[in-house]
C-alpha cells in the first residue's frame, strides 16, 4: 500500500476546510458534507476555530484511493498563521495550492507557491468557487501563469461558470488542441519526451495520449509542470476528477519500512492530562509499541534571529519509550502496534519531544531551515490579575510548544514575559486561546516591530586560556564577518576538528547561535559567518584516587561561559547596523480616490512604484516599512470609500533611517565584562565558587 502525504495551501477563505470536507465524502469516510460556516467541519475542530470560521491550526485527516492512503494535511490561509504551513512543509510528498475563482491570485499565493517551488513539492492547483457569481476563470489561469507558475496546464474547461449548476468538462483525448500543446509545454521541460516528439514527427505520427499522460505525471513529480482543476467545494463539481488527479498525478510513496528509522515531528498536542503527542511522518523504517526512540533538534541550516533554530534548542539527542501509536488510516488515527515508512502516526510517551524534531538514527537527520519570514512583531503580555503571572509563564510555555516561532521570552530584570507575533489577528487567538483554555486573561503592551542587527565589517577576538583575565579552563577565537542576506548563520571551524573533544567544539557553536539573538543593541544579528580561528582545553586530570578533578579539567560550561565573551568582542569589532522588516504592498483602490492616497502612503513611509490602471480601479505595488501595514490596513476603508484592497507580505529588511531603536537585553550581558562574569558567577553559584576554591587550593599546592 502506497502513502500520500498531501498538503492543502492556499490564501484565506480559497476554500481549503470546505474542499478537504468535500474530498472527505468522497472518498466515503463521512456521510454528510461538513460546513466551515455552521462550525461542523471534520478538520476545523477547535471551539476557537469554529466560532472564527478560519483554520487556525493544520490538521490531518486520511482516505483512501484505490490502493493509496491519502493524508491530508489542510493548513490555516491566513498570513498569522504561516509557521502552522511552514511546519507541514517537510513531511509533504506534494499539495493541492487552492485558488479562488472569484479573488483570483493572491499575495499570499505567491508566497506559498514560491516555496512550494523552490523546495520542488509536486503541485497541482485547484482552481474553487467556480459557481460563485464573479467567477472568471480565464482570467484566474492567466493569473496563475503571469503570477504563480508558467507552466500550468488546464484539465479542463468550465461550464456554466458562475452559476450553481457550474462544471468542469475534462479535456480528453479526443481535445487535440488539449493534447498538442501539452506536448508543446513538455517537451519544452524534457529533452528525451522532444526527441520522442521530433522522431514521430518525422513519421508523421504524435506521441500517444498514455505516453503524454506519464510524461505530464513525471514532470508534475519533479515540480516543472503544475496540472489546474476547477471545481467547487459547495458543490461538489470538479472533486471526482481532482481525486483522480491526486493519484495519477501525485507521486504517492511506498518507504522502506525495513530501513533505519527516520522521521519528522510536524505537529505535538497536548491531551487533557497534559501528555504530549506527537505526529510524525516517518520517512525511513518502522517504530513500534515500547521501542525505545531517539529524537532531537537539528541545528543551523536556518535562517537566523528565528527562534527554534536556536541554541538551547541544539542537537542534543534525547531517547524515550514509545508509549502508544496510533496510525492515520480511513479518516482518523486508529490505535496500531507500529508506524512505518511513508505513513503519519501519532506518537505518545516520548516526554520532551517539541515540534521539528527527527525521530531515529541521528546520522540520517539533516537541518531544515525556514521557508517563511520570521515574525516581524513583538508584545509583552501581561496577566490582569497580578497573581497569574507564574501560570501565564507555564501556560505560554505550552503555546511555544506547538508554536516554537512565538519564541517565548522572559526579561528578568523587568519580570516581564514577551512573545513573537505575526499580526493582530494571531494576537487576538493567543489572548483566546489563554482564556478558553487555562483561564488566563492578559492584555497586551502596545506591540512593537521586531528588528534585526547585520554585521557590516570583520572583527576577531581571542581569549585564550590561563592568560590574562581569563576566569575559564578554554581557549577561544572568533572571527565574524558578513553574509548575503537569507543565508542565516554559519559557523565554521578554522581548527581542526580532532584540536579538541566534539562536545566543546559543540558547546561554542551553540553558544555563538544563542549569544547571537542579542547583538549589540538588543536584536537577533542575521546572516553571518562565525568562524572558529582558535581553541584549547585543559584535558581530564584525575588525582591518584582516580577523582575526576573540575579545578583543572574543562568542561563544556567553561566553553559555553567563555564564548560570549569573545564573539561580542568581536561583534564589536565587526559592527552592527539594525535593520526593519519591509513589505511588499499591493493595492487596489477606485481611481477617484488615487489622489488623496499617495500622501497617505508617503507618511507610511510606503514607497510605489507607477500604478497601473486596471478598470476603472488603479493597483499600485511597493514597499512599506512591517510597522505601518496595520495602520495602512485600518485607514484603507474611510481613504477608499470601503472599496479598496490591500495584500501585504514580508519581503526583506532594510537598514533604519536616522536613529536605531534598542531592545532592551534579557540576558547576562556579555557587552560589559564585569557585570558579565558577576554574573556568571552568580548563575553557577556555588559550583563555580567551589570549583574556584578548589583551583586556587591545587595551584597552592
Ligand atoms: N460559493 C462557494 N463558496 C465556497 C466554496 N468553497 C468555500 N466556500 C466558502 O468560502 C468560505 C471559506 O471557506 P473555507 O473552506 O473555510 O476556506 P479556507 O481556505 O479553509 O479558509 P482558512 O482556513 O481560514 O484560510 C466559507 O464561507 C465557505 O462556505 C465554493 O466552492 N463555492
Ligand atoms: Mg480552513
């Protein structure tokens, strides 16, 4: 039996919830069509989700066709909610990108396809509400090939578009305008199909239809052609054929089930009794009732100054007892004895396990890096009743658990807990969230946009050990220098990799990543290299009675205290310049309102490029500082008598103009050394104390 693991994206209200309930019935999992807007769909389960009617959370279903189990993952439209998409991502062996006939391409769209393209899922588009009123297909595929994917290929035309009896007619065979320019757009992708072409032609015959039908199906595998459907979820035209596409189509996997075990978690709940579970699709070999696992993290290969990429969270590989599986199969997750490649199963008992975590043999996990911006808002929250401060700290813990980009934070000075946001509306749903479920009620301090430091020049530093005012049995050098923007941080060895044990070599590498989050004014620093130039260690001495003495041995913690030190000395050498999130804007309003909207944007700081009229309504595209969209978003309405439309997405950062706002440090602060190594000493506390004592009495002797 065949897996496939299908995602299904698109923009908000595209239809996604409706179209897996109709897909659901289809398959002859559920008697009865489930409704988004009566709250009764099988995938929009939270009481959160069904009073917004909005995804909010991805989640899984299955059904079976003829010999493929299909998983299907249906994943939240909305921008605040992307981390939920960018999660599912890895685990997907190809997507169903939804389009609304009606709203046609949009920002959102376009972010979602370009990542599906660059990390080559196989796509198929589905082209929905072909029986609403406005619907226009034509002008959606042409959309589609101007904005999202040139080589997009129709299945079909519409019948009775924009009415309720509206649907699709499959092109066939017999379409030989249908099937001469598919040939034309494959052989366009495939050197051998061309040849296959050219040959017949030259003996006056075509390709087959089956060999055209293959082709198409092996270049939509390899992510160079992308096959339309239309259809209606309300409806239901168009779902049988879409069906049908998703196993021709789509290639399901099979696994190695006999293999070494490898798998990714993409999603953990909590169960009443707070038990984690944790989905995950396996990819490699097969984990069964009481295996005893091993997981953990990867680090780097990400973008840096998002959280979750960071340093506590580095490879560290953790091992637990599976408690109980359950495996997706005809809908739900049915209790099984084990889980084996290909599939998705939940699994219980593994207590620490967090959401982008590997599962198995450590040597087959790789880093996965971010597909999205990070989130580019930041607010502190604050409990309304003083006494819940330490419950809000427990239960955001929780929400970072199955959220790690909120990227929890607690200033220790100020006692204040901050989170990481996209937007309002992610906003409103953790407020809620607090409330329906542990019964917390917090506002909000005024939310503020999340900066980013890049380092302009190159600086070095070295510490080295027993020398000068070095308190730590370690030798460290760095050197950091810059990188081109998205390539997040490297760290790389200019020693040799046997010059010391692993375990300290990795003890600075997750030092450097979590030192990083803080630069010189407070922000994460981005894309840089950090090389390693020096190192050194005391090795482990014993006393005759075998006693493994700390005073003059190092550890680990001498490598992690000491590396801050030295990388913000030469971050400080290097220097930072802080940088603001920009998006990229993309408006459509009534031309008579055009002209009292260009100052508007100016005192945005939104800078258009030409407008371009389109009806009697003009689109203008440009860039706009993340602060202000909210602000543009709340004006829009009175500036365009209600008829305006604005799409915003994260489009790269953008040094700040005059004056750089600071974030107040939440950590030890390695900036001043003294504070610094107060500190320290105060955080290791006695241990340190007695390790010192014990130094200072062996060099007495
Ligand atoms: N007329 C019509 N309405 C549709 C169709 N598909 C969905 N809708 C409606 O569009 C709205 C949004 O549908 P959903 O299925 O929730 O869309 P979604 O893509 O899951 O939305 P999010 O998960 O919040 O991003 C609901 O009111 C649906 O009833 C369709 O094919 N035709
Ligand atoms: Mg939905």
């Amino acid at each position: 039996m065949r897996t496939l693991n299908l995602g299904i994206l698109a923009h908000i209200d595209a239809g996604k919830t409706s179209l897996t309930e109709r897909l659901l019935y289809a398959a002859g999992v559920i008697d009865e069509v489930g409704s988004v807007d009566d709250g009764s769909t099988r995938t929009d389960s939270l009481a959160l989700e069904r009073r917004r009617g909005i995804t909010i959370k991805s989640a899984v279903v299955s059904f079976a066709v003829g010999d493929v189990t299909v998983n299907l993952i249906d994943t939240p439209g909305h921008p605040d909610f992307i981390a939920e998409v960018e999660r599912v991502l890895s685990v997907l062996d190809g997507a169903v990108l939804v389009v609304s006939a009606v709203e046609g391409v949009q920002a959102q769209t376009r972010v979602l396809m370009r990542t599906l393209r660059r990390l080559g899922i196989p796509v198929l588009i589905f082209v929905n509400k072909i029986d609403r009123r406005g619907a226009d297909t034509d002008a959606v595929l042409a959309a589609v090939r101007d904005r999202l994917a040139p080589a997009a290929v129709a299945m079909g035309a519409v019948d009775g578009l924009g009415t309720r009896d509206a649907r699709p007619v499959p092109y066939t065979a017999a379409d030989p305008e249908f099937v001469a320019g598919l040939a034309d757009l494959l052989a366009e992708h495939d050197d051998a199909f061309l040849a296959d072409r050219l040959d017949r032609l030259d003996h006056a015959s075509d390709v087959p239809y089956e060999r055209v039908r293959a082709e198409l199906a092996a270049q939509t595998a390899r992510g160079r052609a992308h096959p339309v459907f239309f259809g209606s979820a309300i409806t239901g035209a168009g779902v049988g054929a879409l069906t049908a596409g998703l196993t021709e189509l789509l290639p399901a996997t099979a696994g190695d089930a006999q293999g070494p075990v490898s798998g990714t978690v993409f999603k953990i709940e909590r169960g009443p009794a707070g038990e984690r579970t944790a989905y995950v699709r396996m990819f490699s070999g097969t984990v069964r009732v009481r295996d005893r696992l091993r997981f953990g993290h990867v680090a780097g290969g990400g973008r840096s100054g998002v959280p979750g990429d960071g340093p506590g969270d580095a490879a560290a590989v953790r091992e637990g007892k599976v408690t109980g599986i359950s495996v997706f199969e005809d809908g739900a997750a049915m209790p099984a004895p084990a889980v084996p490649a290909g599939r998705i199963g939940l699994l219980r008992g593994l207590a620490g396990i967090r959401i982008g975590d590997r599962v198995g043999d450590p040597d087959l996990w790789a880093a996965d890096g971010h597909h999205f911006a990070p989130p580019s808002l930041e607010t502190v929250v604050v409990p309304r009743r003083a006494g819940d401060k330490g419950s809000l700290h427990v239960a955001l813990g929780q929400l970072a658990e199955q959220d790690p980009l909120i990227d929890l934070r607690l200033d220790e000075l100020r006692q204040e807990i901050s989170v990481s946001l996209y937007g309002e509306v992610q906003k409103e749903v953790v407020q809620a969230t607090l409330a329906d479920e542990f019964g917390i009620d917090v506002t909000f301090r005024e939310t503020t946009t999340i900066h980013v430091e890049r380092v302009i020049g190159r600086g070095e530093a070295v510490e080295v050990i027993k020398k000068d005012a070095n308190p730590f049995l370690a030798t460290v050098g760095l050197r950091i220098e810059p990188a081109p923007p998205g390539a997040g941080v490297d760290f790389r060895l200019g020693v040799e990799l046997g010059s010391m044990p692993y375990a300290f070599i990795k003890a600075v590498e997750d030092t450097v990543r979590a030192t990083l989050r803080q630069g010189l004014r407070g922000w994460a620093v981005i894309d840089c290299v950090v090389t390693m130039t020096h190192s050194g260690y005391w090795a482990r001495q014993s006393h005759a009675h075998a006693v493994f003495d700390k005073s003059m041995s190092s550890t680990s913690g001498d490598f992690r205290n000491l590396t801050p030190l030295v990388l913000m000395d030469a971050l400080r050498r290097a220097g930072t310049q802080v940088h603001e999130p920009m998006h990229l804007f993309r408006l459509d309003v009534p031309a008579d309102t055009f002209g009292a909207l260009l100052p508007v944007l100016a005192g945005l700081r939104a800078v258009p490029r030409a407008p371009r009229p389109q009806g009697d309504s003009y689109v203008l595209e440009g860039t706009v500082p993340a602060a202000r969209v909210h602000e543009l978003e709340q004006m829009l309405p009175t500036l365009t008598h209600g008829e305006g439309a604005l799409e915003s997405a994260f489009d790269h950062y953008e040094p700040v103009v005059g004056p750089a706002p600071e974030r107040p440090r939440t950590d030890h602060n390695p900036l001043s050394r003294k504070d610094y190594l107060l500190q320290v000493q105060r955080r290791v506390g006695t241990e340190a104390a007695s390790a010192g004592q014990a130094r200072a009495a062996s060099q007495s002797r």
